[in-house]
C-alpha cells in the first residue's frame, strides 16, 4: 500500500541504499534473507539497521497493529541522506478501510515497513514450506521499495508493483518489475 504522492508520469529514481531493521524481535536469519533478494532484484546497497521496539500496545481484542505508528517509528530511525528505511515485523498489520496490509510505504519520510505474519502458509493452515515463504516475503519487500523509488501500483498483475489484495494475487506477482516500470526505474 503505498501513502506517498502519485507518481509522476516522467521516470522514477531507482533505490540506491536501503536500511533494513527489524521492528520487533525478528531472527537474523529473516534479515539476511531479504538483504540479499533486495540486492538481487533492486541492485541495491542494503545495510542491516538493527531493531526496533514494537511502536505501542496491540489494541485489545483485534490482534493486528496499526500500520501507521511503525512508519512513524522507522521515519524517525532513517539516518539523515538519501538512505530509505526498510522495516520487517512479525505482527499482522492494518490500516483504516482494509482488513489488513502486508505492507506499507510513505515516500515522503523515505519509510515502509512489511509485515510477514499473513506471508507464512501457516498462517492459512497450510503446510509449512519456507521457499515459498521466503518468495513472497523478497515480493512484498521489493514492492514497497518501489513504493519509495516512486513507482505507483501496476495494473500489470505479474508486476511486483501490482497490488495484492490477497495472497493469491502476492503468488502470482513474484518480485519483478514489468517492462514499464523498469523503464520508469531506469533499468
């Protein structure tokens, strides 16, 4: 979901260095993953960034946070330069008017945040298969920073940019850009 200005219709920047954190307790492990499928589909510099503490309490009784306060959070944990913020968290997200989001991005803080609880088939009753977990985790990543490198949503549905407004639609997208927004990356 991206929060940032719409897109131009002129050619976007591409993300040049990306700091990832993990909001709440993450095994490393998760991170080293996601450095690598970013610098592999993004030709980025990815650092790891540490972590970061939940951004407040759950509200009670609804199991997800809101999306907002962790923007919040990693926008003023974004070193000062031309470095975006990548958070990873485990806890299922939200914002106003949808049941949930696997991600979120503002460009204007240079922040976005993914969220893996609705990314493992577990949570679906499914099998545990950590490929496929892995996959669509690299997917949701690579999305969001195309949110911060100034691409919009794609209507293209076997883009990375293209929304996901289920499961389903995070598996057929995989994490690569269509032609279009490629050329808007300058790739």
């Amino acid at each position: 979901m991206f929060l940032g200005v719409p897109v131009p219709a002129s050619g976007a920047a591409a993300v040049f260095r990306v700091r990832l954190v993990s909001v709440g307790s993450l095994p490393p492990a998760l991170l080293g993953f996601l450095q690598e499928g970013v610098r592999r589909e993004l030709g980025a510099a990815v650092e790891m960034g540490g972590n970061l503490p939940l951004p407040g309490a759950c509200p009670e009784g609804l199991g997800q946070y809101p999306g907002a306060p962790f923007l919040a959070a990693l926008a003023a944990a974004r070193p000062p330069g031309d470095e975006v913020i990548l958070g990873v968290t485990g806890v299922d997200l939200t914002v106003p008017g949808l049941n949930f989001v696997f991600g979120l991005a503002d460009s204007r803080s240079r922040a976005a945040v993914i969220s893996l609880a609705r990314l493992y088939p577990e949570f679906y009753g499914q099998p545990r298969d950590p490929g496929r977990f892995k996959a669509r985790a690299v997917t949701e990543a690579v999305h969001e920073l195309g949110h911060l490198s100034g691409l919009g949503h794609c209507i293209d549905p076997a883009c990375v940019m293209s929304f996901s407004n289920s499961l389903a639609d995070a598996d057929r997208k995989g994490p690569g850009f269509c032609r279009t927004c490629r050329e808007k990356l300058g790739k």
